[in-house]
C-alpha cells in the first residue's frame, strides 16, 4: 500500500533536491544548536536508575542524610615511614584549607587529636601491655632524649647501654629489632645517603602499622558540572599542592588521588575519548566499505552527508528529549552509525541495480522512483520495527538503556526520513549513475541453490544450535560492579586498588541507619558477627572498649614515665661540633664491650658508624644528627599526650567525626565493611545477602550494586518481551502474514541463542555497559530480516546473489566497523560493549545469510 506514495515522495524530494538540501541544512542548524547550548553529559551511575526504585529512593535518601559523605576527593599518601606520610598529609592539608575555591572542607581522619589522645586505649589488652612494658623498659633512654632530643641525647641514651653491658645488667633482647633498625639508619646516614628514623616503629614495632599503610586527606570539591571534568580543577589543585611538599619534592612520599569524583572524572574522560575516536574511525572505515558497496565518490558521499544529517538531528532530539547523556546512552552516535547506514546503503545498491527491460541504464529520476517503490516500504518496517524495539526500553526503571531507548527510537526513524528524502535529493545533485544490474553477488548462485537443495539438514543444524543456547541461557550471568566497566590503568583506579586489600578502606559499604544509638549497637553486634563481615562500625566504635582494665595500665605507665618525660627546659639544638664528640665517646664507651656482643648484634654495626661520625664533615654530622631524631619531638609529644588518656564517652566524640554516624534527630547509622575482597557476583551475592537477613532496609554501595543488578536484568527481560511483541505487531500489519511475520522473528531469536554461546564460550561477561547489544540485536536482525523476507514475498529467488544482500553484506560490514573501533578502547565497559556488538552481530549476519534462505518457503528456481 505505501510502495507507490513513498515512491511518489523519493520523485518529489528529487525533483525539489534544492528545496529539500537547503530544508534540512536549517533543520541541522537548529538541531547543532540546540546540542551546543542544551546537551551535557554526566558519568554518576546513580543517575542510570529510576528514583521511584524502593532501593534507590533508600541510597538517594543515605545521600540526603549525609552528604559530606558524597562527591569525595582523597588524596592517598604513601611514604616508607608512617611519620613521613602524617607530614604529608598534614602539609597537605593546611594547603588545601586555604583554598576556598575548590574546597568545601579538608580534612585528615587520622591525625584528628581525640583520636591520637585515645590511640593506646583503641588497643586490645595484650597489645596494649606489650606496648607500655616496650616504653617503660626504654624509660631511661626516653628520659634522655627528651632532656636532649637531638643526636647528642641519643648517643648519650646508648651510653647506657655500653654501661649496662659493662656491669652484665643489660637484657637487649626487646631492644634487637629496634637497635637493628637505628644501626641501618645510622649506616646510610654515615655514608652520605641519609633516610629519617620512624620513632613510631621504633616505639611500637609492628603495631605502628595497625591504622593502615596510608594515611589520608580527604576533601569534598567544589564541582564544577559546565566542565567535562567537574572535579578537574580541585584534583589539580591538589597536585599543585602537593608538588612543593618537602617528601614528596624528596621523592619519599606519593601523593595518589582517588574518590568517586576522581572516578568519575576519570570515567568520562576514557569514554569520551573511546567513543570521539571510534565513531571518526567509524566513519573513515564506513567510507571505505562504501567504495566497494556502490563504487562511486557521487553515491558515497551523499550516503555519508546523510548519516551526517541523521545523526546531528538525532543528537538535536536528544538535547531536547534528555539534556544530559549518561555512560550508556552516549553510545547512541555510534549506534545510530551503524545501524543507519544500512537503510542508505540498501537504497543506494538498489538504485545502482536499477535497469530498463532492455537492459540500458533508466533516467536519474526514474531509477530515483523505481529505487523509492521498491525499498521505501521495506525500509520503513525496517525503521519502524527497529525504532519499536529501543523504545520498548524507554518505560524501564533502567534509565540508562531507557534513555538509549528513546534516542536511538526516534533516530531511526530519522535516518528513514533522511534516506527517503535528502539522499534523493542528494542523489539528484550528484549525479551517479543507475543501470548497474549485477550488483548481487553472481558468485553466490551455486551456495543459493546448495542452501535450497539441503535445507533440511541445514535446518537441523540450527534447531540443535537454538537448542544448545536455549539450554545455556540460565547460566548467563550478570556484573553490575560499576568498578568491573572503569579504566584499571587510571589514576583513581590504581589508587583505590592499592585499598582494597585492607577492608577498612574497602568500597562495598553496607549502611544501616537506626531510631537510635542503642538500637545502633545491637545492629553492630549482629552484623559483627557475621562471617563476610569485617566491622560493623557505629559512634559506639569510636569509643574505646575495656577502659577499666585499659586505663590503669596507662595511669601506671604514665607514673613512671612522665615525670622524665615532661621536662621544662630542654636542652639546646648541639651544633656539628657537639654531635660529633658525642659520638666520639659513645663510639669509645661501645667499643669497650665489643667482646660481650655476638658477631652480628646490631650494637656492633652502631659503633663502627659512631667511630666513621666522629671523623666526618660538619654537613654530613648534621644531615646525621637531622635523620636521626626529625620525627623525635614529634613523637614525645604524641606518646605525652596519650599517656594523659582519661574516661571517654560517646559524648566526649568531637561533633565533626559523631556527625557521619549521628543525625541531629537522634538517628544513628552503622557503617558494614566486608572481611575480605569481593571476588565476582557471588561473594558479593553472599556478602549482601547476609547483611540483609538481619537488616532488610540496608543501604550502601554493596546494596546499590546488587539491586541494580535485579532492576537490570528485570528491565531487559520486560522490554525484550515488549519489544518482540511490538516488532511482531508492526510485521504483521506490514507484512499481513503470519506466515512472514514468523520468518522475520524466528532467525531473530535464533540470532539471540547463538549469541548465548558464543557469551559462554569466550566467555564474556554481561555488565550494565555491554547489555545494549540487546536492543541492536533485535534492530539490526529485523532490519535484515525484513529486506529478505519482502524480496521472497516479490519473486526473488536467489536470495544471497541479490543486491538485497550485497547491501546486507556491506551493512553488516559497516556496522561491524563501528563496533570494532568500540572494541579497541581503553575502556573497559566500552571495549566489552563493542565485544559483544561484534559477537551479536556476527550471529545476525549467519542467522540472516543461512538461516533464512533455508527457511523460506521452497520455491521452484530458475536454473537459468
């Protein structure tokens, strides 16, 4: 019915080619203009899912609740000793306060002084002993030093020892790891490469490390969301920051940069750059599978202009339609490529083919309108059921693959209007040829009649294939780890990678929010217990537990230490001179007791060093003196103040560490970390569900992935039954067959179960990134399909020597371009989407060129 007047409109839009090329040149202004001021792009995955979801509604009200929380930039320091970092990080900070501008707080959890006032209380009881037993037996040495923290006090300390062993009163075994490590910082410092001494480590040993490798600054930007990179300008700042720090200058300290805005900055910028890369090389590629298409620079350049124009009208609507693209939906230019170019190119073959009965080439504008009466119909059910099938997307809580949906939905039938109207017209001015008969494939006649001849078991083969995929289906599983599709190789990456391993620092969070803070203990004594569960902390945990058996260990400690601790007048700083006659004796005093000491005691390494010191230059006496006791002042400082501990409440927790664990209305929050890596959906599964059987309405990270999850696949398998049955509605109001309508959808569906296969068999794993290759799927299989079955309904007997199927061919050919160039990026979830475009498109193609010329209805052919 529609053959004649989409012909009629193809001999109008040709006969009007100026018209019509000028109409469309205002339309692409606007639509350019409206994509320059109104089109944004954003990568927060939060934004790839409905808010009336009853999960999301929960995540999105934790962000509410606590939004210093939200939109982090952490500056990860790591440095050989655990004082180099907390300078850093310290240094770091004070820079970064200043800055308004790209700040709106800096902080560093772990130098906050409750918790530096209270760090020996936070230790379990024999910890704690062994601490306190470690500092008082150094009491004497301590004494000294902070009468005289310099390197003078410190060689004198060891005089001591040297006394000590003289009289056989000195028991060094507590002291071997410490003296061992004192006698390699002397030795490099001796010999011109001086390194600082941890006096943390000297003091605490191992438990100097049981905060973590790291130590933290972290910030909240001020995010600038008219940049590509909104926190662009707050992580350069922090660099720039960090570039004149004296370790960091020094090379001893790195600053790394991680957080969700980093993430996602980073995330934006990959893709970006995948998908402006692939879609120029998309079309460079197009261009060439063009040339062996059509053959001429007159067809070819008119196809280009028109996907050109569909794709900027295309890019208009979604200016209009979304304002903001999302990581899945900015695939739409690609999609629209590759999809597209097959309605132009199988106009264009067909228009080449076109022939008079006596074999001569026809009119320019009659070819144009035979060309219009013989696809324009075919091409419109191709766009129509194409377009069917992404907008059954568009009314899932998927608002990723919804919004793909829409764009891509309404592109198609874009790039019909455009193929039926501005290519004539472009066709008209350019002038090509018509009368081009053999642009089939004369080649595949023998393979046309083969197929004929052996249908049967050509068709079993097939039916044992569905079979097979259909069995397999069950065993697809699906990744919605936001991590999993990221840039391992970024910066944000690498460094959050570096955290992981310790589960404090883990990002699969669970968040339970309580009426209040007794209900929020209990809740953490449940989940504690759990075996995926690390911690569970709430305010409660920032109150150190057992502080009646704690706290008189500390109190006698201190009765002991602080009276030589705290000394009023220390000391004056030595000069070269000072350090270096302290040496001399201290070096003498070892020396004397050189044969008490076994051959390889580190007291022996010490006074050989001692002896070489009191003979060297001024400068390397004081880089000496410097390495040695830099971090000395500090670290008494640190050790007075935590013997001073006292009885802590929940109370006595600063307001700005309570205010992430307590709502002003009394609401409390507890914080779950998981006991180990989250390796793949299962542990996650587990972790979570776990979790959830104790506290149904968590929240949090781990949660958000695991529902997402849910809302993904339900999505997909809702709009894939809506989209197969709209597909089917439109074919059979086309076609008026039900006979059709199944040869349409059969190799539809077969396309769909051979790519279950080749998904578990490479394998490739399903991820919110590459699960688009659904909905292209169902349009790229209709749109082939369709050309064939049609042809069949018109008399074509050969199929596969047809130019129906050169322009198939060729199509698949550019469309697979578009998805390779996807499959190259660096990006991970760009690259596992062009992956399996490819895989799904390589199924459609053998469904379409097989599959469907065995299972048309047997016809006579013509052996002529």
């Amino acid at each position: 019915m529609l053959s004649v007047p989409l012909g009629r409109l193809v001999a109008f839009c040709s006969r009007r080619a100026i018209a019509v090329v000028l109409a469309f040149a205002v339309l692409i202004a606007g639509a350019t203009y409206a994509s320059y001021m109104l089109l944004g792009v954003t990568t927060d995955t939060d934004t790839m899912f409905s808010s009336s979801l009853d999960w999301k509604k929960r995540s999105d009200e934790m962000g509410r609740l606590f939004p210093q929380k939200q939109d982090l930039l952490v500056a990860v320091i790591d440095a050989p000793l655990p004082e180099e970092a907390q300078q850093t990080a310290l240094g770091l900070a004070a820079r970064l306060r200043d800055d308004h501008a790209n700040f709106n707080y800096v902080t560093t959890p772990q130098t906050d002084p409750y918790l530096v006032r209270n760090g020996l209380m936070f230790l379990d009881p024999k910890a704690l002993e062994r601490v306190l037993n470690t500092i008082i037996i150094a009491q004497p040495f301590l004494s000294e030093l902070a009468a005289d923290p310099s390197g003078r006090g410190l060689f004198s300390a060891l005089d001591l020892i040297a006394l000590g062993l003289s009289q056989g009163q000195a028991d060094l075994g507590n002291f071997r790891p410490a003296l061992d490590g004192f006698a390699t910082t002397l030795q490099h410092s001796v010999e011109g490469t001086p390194e600082p001494l941890s006096w943390e480590r000297l003091l605490a040993g191992d438990l100097a490390d049981l905060g973590g490798k790291y130590q933290f600054v972290v910030t909240q930007p001020r995010l600038d969301y008219d940049s590509f990179q909104p926190g662009g300008a707050a992580s350069d700042a922090i660099r720039a920051a960090a570039r004149d720090l004296p370790f960091v200058k020094s090379g001893r300290a790195h600053v790394h940069i991680t957080g969700d805005v980093q993430i996602a900055d980073e995330e934006f910028a990959t893709v970006a750059e995948g998908m402006v890369a692939g879609l120029l090389g998309s079309l460079a590629l197009v261009t060439l599978w063009l040339i062996l298409a059509v053959h001429t620079w007159r067809v070819i350049v008119p196809i280009i202009i028109t996907l050109v124009s569909g794709l900027l009208l295309t890019t208009g609507f979604a200016a209009l339609a979304v304002g903001k693209l999302n990581l899945i939906s900015v695939a739409f230019a690609i999609l629209f490529v590759g999809i597209a170019v097959d309605f132009a190119i199988q106009f264009s073959v067909r228009f080449r083919a076109q022939t008079q009965p006596d074999g001569s080439a026809p009119v320019l504008l009659e070819a144009l309108e035979r060309t219009g009466n013989e696809t324009g119909h075919q091409i419109l059910v191709a766009a129509t059921a194409t377009s069917a099938g992404f907008l059954a997307f568009t009314p899932t809580a998927f608002v990723g693959v919804a919004q793909l949906g829409l764009i891509a939905g309404f592109g198609m039938l874009f790039a019909f209007v455009c193929t039926l109207t501005l290519l004539p017209a472009l066709l008209r001015l350019f002038r090509p040829t018509a009368g081009h008969g053999r642009m089939g494939f004369v080649f595949a006649r023998p393979i046309d009649r083969g197929i004929r001849r052996h249908r049967k078991p050509i068709l079993a083969v097939f039916v044992v294939i569905a079979l097979v995929g259909l069995g397999l289906t069950p065993r697809l599983t699906f990744d919605a780890d936001p991590l999993h599709t990221k840039n391992p190789k970024s910066e944000g990456m690498v460094t959050l990678g570096m955290l992981m391993s310790e589960p404090q620092y883990s990002p699969y969070t669970v968040d339970i929010l309580l009426p209040d803070l007794k209900q929020a203990g209990a809740m953490s004594d449940k989940l504690s217990g759990l075996p995926m569960v690390h911690d569970a902390l709430w305010l409660g945990s920032l109150v150190p537990s057992d502080q009646k058996d704690k706290l008189p260990l500390i109190a006698d400690a201190a009765n002991i230490l602080l009276p030589t601790l705290l000394v009023a007048n220390p000391k004056p700083a030595p000069d070269a001179a000072a350090v270096r006659a302290a040496a001399a004796h201290t070096a003498a005093s070892l020396g004397g007791v050189l044969d008490k000491l076994p051959a390889n005691d580190p007291l022996r390494r010490i006074q050989s060093a001692l002896a070489h010191l009191s003979k060297a230059d001024d400068q390397r006496v004081m880089a000496t003196n410097e390495a040695l006791v830099r971090f000395l002042p500090m670290q008494l400082d640190m050790l007075r103040d935590m013997l001073r501990a006292r009885p802590v409440t929940i109370a006595d927790v600063p307001a700005q560490i309570a205010h992430d664990y307590l709502l002003p209305d009394g609401r409390a929050l507890v914080e779950v970390h998981p006991s180990h890596e989250m390796q793949g959906n299962h542990a996650l599964h587990t972790y979570v569900n776990e979790i959830r059987k104790v506290a149904p309405m968590a929240a949090g990270s781990a949660i958000d992935i695991v529902q997402s999850a849910a809302t993904m696949v339900h999505a997909f398998v809702t709009a894939a039954a809506a989209a197969i049955v709209m597909i089917a509605i439109i074919l059979a109001v086309a076609l008026r067959r039900l006979l059709d309508t199944a040869l349409v959808l059969a190799p539809l569906l077969l396309s769909a179960l051979m790519t279950v296969i080749l998904v578990i068999m490479v394998p490739e794993q399903l991820n919110f990134a590459n699960i688009i290759a659904l909905p292209l799927l169902l349009g790229v299989g209709v749109s082939f399909n369709i050309y064939f079955v049609m042809n069949w309904r018109a008399g074509i007997k050969l199929p596969l020597s047809s130019p129906t199927a050169r322009a198939v061919l060729f199509s698949a050919l550019t469309t697979g371009t578009a998805f390779g160039s996807l499959a190259a990026s660096h990006h991970p979830g760009t690259a596992s989407m062009g992956r399996l475009l490819l895989l799904s498109l390589g199924c459609t193609l053998v469904a379409t060129l097989v599959f469907v010329p065995a299972l048309l209805p047997k016809r006579p052919i013509d052996e002529a």
